[in-house]
C-alpha cells in the first residue's frame, strides 16, 4: 500500500488499525483519502497475516462526511469513484474479515456510511451520529439505506431517515446504531480487546461465518442452509478444526493458523 498522510495503517498481533488522518478537516473524506481507503481495505483483505480490522478516527470526529468544500470550475466535484464496486462501504460489505469501528466523534453523512459498513460499532460516549441528507436535499447514498432498515426495523430507520437528525451515543445505542458505548479514554482499549479476541479464534470459521450471514440477508432460509453446509466441508477438513478439537480435549487455549 502506498503512503497517504491522511490515513494512518498499523498491523500488530493478527490486527490491523485503521484511522482517518484529516483530524483538522473533522476527518471529511477528500478523493485522495477516499482512494487511499479503497487501497488500505483491500489490503487488509487480501493479507493473510491479518484477521481482524479495526476503524476509527483521529482527533475529535470520526468522520464528518464527504469533503464539499473541493469544487471544480465553481461547482460541486463528484469526489467517489464512478466505479461503485470501490467505494469504501462497498468493499467494506465485502471483506470477510470481522471490522470493528472505533467510533470517537461525529459519524455524520458519509462517516455514517462508513460506520455501518462495519460489523460492530463501539462508540465513545460523546460520540453523535446523523443522516443529515434530508436537510442538504440529497439522498443517503453508498449502502445507507440498505443497512438502516436491517440494524434498526422500518419504522426506526424512517424516523431516522426522514428527520435528517443526530443521535447521542446513548440514543444511537437504544435504537440499536451501536452495540456498545463507553467511556471515551476507553474506547480503543475496547476496541482492541474485542478485535483480540475475534483475532485468537478460528480466522477461517469466522470469514466462513460472515460469508454465510452476508448472503442470508437476501436468500431463503434453506438456500442459506445449503451455504452453510458447502462452508462447513472445507473447514472440517482444515488443520484448525482438528487443532481446536485437541485444544478442546486437552483443556488449553488453541493456537489456530487459519489453514
């Protein structure tokens, strides 16, 4: 992966953080950040050594949006690709890898976008997060909409929606936004320790799980079973599934590998 000033890439123990860099801009996604994310998730993807990925911001905000402030020839520039199969929340969806957002400030509009395409969102307590699209008379875009009525049911996501406001931390966790929220100096400690614990199990039966959960939100229940039962084969197969076996036998923790 190419440096970007304006995300920061660490790897450590199986798990990779991620944090947007523009701490000065409330960490408002330009093109050039965007691409740099683009690159870092398919990165963190494709890395065998990496099982779990972590999101978060730096600064105050996690992410306040889209940058709108970049314009070309006095209007608006499109900033995201035209090539919706690599714009973050797409690839997000895709990655088979448990990611966990670190939610440490605003998670406004796009930054939104981002959150949702994760698996878990721990957020700070003095975290807020918004649609606000309504009051910009512009729809939520890049897979929004499709998370919203997942995580919250319909009617919470329309009110969500349709009132174009922000949430607290505690509200975003009562409507089911985020799963956890804690105290800000504890947020990464959080974090980490949950993507530690994803990290020491089994990195194949994890990816294989979400696999099947991602195609069961839009499959039939027998279809999803059979998805199931084809993930299954190879993973029983694998030196994982007979070393959790011994681990289980002998009474200690198992030391996977992920093959």
């Amino acid at each position: 992966m190419m440096e970007n000033p304006e995300l920061l890439y660490t790897k450590k123990d199986h798990i990779a953080i991620l944090t947007l860099n523009r701490p000065a801009n409330l960490n408002s996604l330009s093109r050039n950040m965007l691409d740099g994310l683009v690159e870092a998730l398919e990165d963190a993807g494709r890395d065998g050594d990496i099982r779990v990925l972590v999101l978060t911001g730096a600064g105050r905000a996690f992410c306040a949006g889209l940058d709108l402030k970049v314009q070309s020839s006095g209007h608006q520039q499109r900033i995201h690709s035209d090539d919706l199969e690599r714009i973050p929340p797409v690839v997000l969806h895709r990655i088979d890898k448990p990611v966990i957002c670190a939610i440490n400030g605003s998670a406004v509009g796009y930054g939104l976008d981002l959150s949702l395409g994760c698996d878990v969102r721990i957020a700070s307590d003095s975290a807020k997060l918004g649609t606000v699209f309504t009051r910009r008379g512009i729809v939520l875009e890049s897979g929004c909409l499709w998370y919203l009525p997942r995580l919250l049911g319909w009617g919470r996501a329309a009110e969500v929606v349709f009132g174009g406001g922000v949430l607290s931390a505690e509200e975003a966790l009562a409507v089911g936004l985020v799963n956890r929220v804690v105290p800000a100096d504890q947020l990464m400690e959080e974090a980490l320790g949950l993507a530690q614990q994803y990290a020491d199990n089994a990195p194949l039966s994890i990816q294989a799980s979400k696999r099947v959960m991602r195609l069961g939100l839009s499959e039939p229940f027998l279809e999803n079973v059979r998805h199931t039962d084809v993930e299954a084969k190879p993973i029983v197969a694998s030196e994982d599934f007979k070393e959790g076996v011994r681990a289980f036998l002998e009474k200690r923790k198992p030391n996977f590998r992920g093959r």
